[in-house]
C-alpha cells in the first residue's frame, strides 16, 4: 500500500474517534506524521467521569516510539521551499505535510479543505484520503469494525467536533452513522 502523511486534525479525529491510533495497522498502509504536525498536537478532548467532554493532554511519542507514525521532516531544498509556500495559505501541519506528500509520492490525510484544494492544484497533483475515507476502509477489513462505525464517528463528532461538510461527499454517508 501507498505511504500516507497525516496532518493534526485528521490524526485527532482519528484518535479521538478510536481512543487511541492503533487500527490504523488493520490497513496496512505505512503512516508518517511530521514534526510540524507533532508540534501541533498536545491535547484531545475524551469524555470525563460525568460524561461531559474534557480536555486531556495526547502524548504522540507513545506512537512515534512504537512505529506507528514514522516521524517526517523536511529534508530537500525542495521540501523546504514547498514548506514555506504552502504555509502562506494553510497552516503550518497542513503545509508541512502537503509539502513531504508532494515531494516524496505520498498520500496526504487530510480533512482541511484548504489543504485537500491546494493538493489537488496541477502544479501540486498530491493525493488525499480523509478520516471517512479511512473510516470506510477500516470498517469494510472487519464486520465487528463496521459494527463500531456509530461509536466512533460519534465520537469524532461530538469530541473532536469534526464532520464532513454538507457539500462534502462523504457528508450523506457520515450521517448515515450519526444521528446526533
């Protein structure tokens, strides 16, 4: 399967919905996270003992330190300059990540709109994928994955505060899921 760049609100949907970013091995897919993106990324939002939502603090090392996430940085000149254009329009995990995917072949997860247009420019031609779209592909490995679907977008949804846009294609599916 084809390398992936994550960028941070995608890696915290994906964390938020799953408790964790463990199933992201079910897709055998390699994940890389940059150091922009690590920087971003201190705290996640989990339900608290009365059940309303608290912040707590995300310890990403955990799963640079096990493999997981394979830490990425900008490397070549042309790594650095995309970098630096791409952050005028996007912020800098998104530009960041844009700029490895761009240089190095991968796909980039992202649920910025921003990001996904400046990726699909044809001077850029970088894939995407988004956490529906992980979403979908995780569920369809397993039917007790497909089973937890409602609990983790609702989770994203509601802890994460993410969902696809209405003129998103992935918008009628996700509600599909989630009644909230």
């Amino acid at each position: 399967m084809d390398d992936h760049v994550i960028d941070c609100c995608s890696l915290l949907n994906l964390y938020t919905g799953w408790s964790g970013l463990t199933e992201l091995r079910d897709l055998h897919r390699t994940w890389h996270i940059c150091e922009a993106v690590l920087g971003e990324t201190e705290y996640t939002r989990e339900y608290g003992p009365d059940g309303t939502p608290v912040m707590i603090p995300l310890d990403i090392s955990v799963l640079t330190g096990n493999g997981l996430l394979l830490p990425a940085r900008p490397q070549t000149e042309a790594e650095i300059e995309d970098y630096v254009s791409f952050a005028i329009e996007i912020d800098d995990g998104e530009a960041q990540a844009l700029a490895i995917a761009k240089n190095r072949g991968y796909v980039l997860l992202t649920d910025d709109h921003k990001a996904a247009r400046v990726a699909s420019r044809p001077e850029v031609a970088v894939r995407t994928t988004s956490t529906a779209s992980i979403l979908r592909d995780w569920a369809q490995l397993d039917r007790r994955n497909e089973a937890r679907l409602s609990e983790v977008i609702a989770r994203i949804t509601v802890l994460a505060r993410f969902g696809p846009r209405m003129d998103s294609p992935d918008y009628a599916w996700w509600r599909r899921y989630f009644q909230g």
